[in-house]
C-alpha cells in the first residue's frame, strides 16, 4: 500500500477513535474518489446507514459542474435527505482527508441544506 493512503487510513482511525454516531446525531461520512465523491449518515450504534449521497446520482449527473461543486451538490442533496428522515445535527467524519477542496464542499453544502454540526 502506498505511504499516503496507510497516513490516511491512520488519520481516519484517529478520527473514528474520537467520534461516532447515534441515531439522534449520526455521522456524516465522507468518501473521496478520483472522479466522484460520496456521503452518508451512519448510526454507529446500530451499525445502519440512515442515507446516502454520491455524485453518480441522477440529480448530480445531470450538471456539468467542477468536482467541488459537485461536491455542494452531494452535501445538499444529503441534507435533503437528512431533514426528510427528520434531523437536523449530525458530525461530521471528514474520513483522514483535509478539510479543504471538495470535502469543505461537501460540509457546507449540508450546512446550507439544513444540517448543523
């Protein structure tokens, strides 16, 4: 494996060491890939995810937009889907990658859908 994906896996244990879900206050999970980017709210407790959002969605698909704009677009569309399941907070599990770019995206989209955290 290569030095930067095992500092990121460490960086994310870390993080998972100091943070979980519940099913009042879930996480918001954030995966990043080469060309797409992904979230979910999982409750830890139960082990279940609550919901989910990429940018493979049909909604997402259908605007051309750069991939941080894809990545607003993914946190708004899982706001949306979190205030529909009824909740409003949740925290947010950046997943070792550095609050910056698309991840930063993706966090304030949710914030201006609804969710606070």
């Amino acid at each position: 494996m290569a030095v930067k994906v095992e500092r990121r896996q460490r960086i994310k244990y870390g993080i998972r060491q100091k943070i979980s879900g519940t099913a009042q206050k879930p996480r918001l999970s954030v995966f990043r890939s080469n060309l797409d980017i992904y979230a979910q709210l999982i409750d830890d407790e139960n082990g279940v995810t609550l919901a989910a959002a990429s940018s493979k969605d049909k909604e997402c698909l259908a605007q051309k937009v750069n991939k941080s704009e894809k990545g607003k677009l993914v946190g708004e569309a899982i706001a949306k889907k979190a205030v529909a399941l009824g909740l409003t907070t949740c925290v947010f599990d950046r997943g070792g990658y550095l609050y910056h770019g698309r991840v930063k995206a993706v966090a304030e989209g949710a914030r201006e859908g609804g969710l606070k955290f």
